[in-house]
C-alpha cells in the first residue's frame, strides 16, 4: 500500500509505502478475543526505511474495550 500527497501542481511532496503481513487469530471465546501479529516495513519518499513489528497484540470484541489489553510493538522510526 503506497500513500502519496501533493502539492497543488500536483508535484508528490510526501510518499510512504506499507509491505509486509498480518495475521489474526481468533478464539473461540465469547466474545471472541483476536490475537494480531506480523510485521511492516514503511519506506519513505526519501529512500530511508523503518520496521514495526507486532507481537500477540490481543483485542477484544469491539463491544468490550477498543484497545489492545496485550502484546508488544517493537521497531518504528524514532
């Protein structure tokens, strides 16, 4: 996924692209709990390049919290 903003002739003034994978798993609980891993490198308009890493992110069913209750993330451009 490639994300690209211009100017107003058009000219890219900001580019960043998005590879990598994901994966959920879900469980058979009820409410079902998603477990999230994988990994992203982005890669900006400039050449340069960072890496975001997901670790047994956890979420709930939206219904109960909308946020991660688990896991680690590790890596990003600082």
């Amino acid at each position: 996924m490639t994300r690209t903003r211009t100017d107003a002739s058009g000219a890219v003034v900001k580019s960043v692209r998005l590879t990598g994978e994901l994966s959920v798993a879900f469980s058979s609980d009820t409410p079902r709990v998603r477990t999230i891993d994988g990994a992203y490198t982005e890669t900006v308009l400039d050449g340069s390049q960072g890496t975001v890493t997901l670790s047994g992110i956890v979420r709930p069913s939206r219904d109960v919290c909308p946020w991660p209750t688990g896991g680690e993330r590790g890596g990003g451009r600082h």
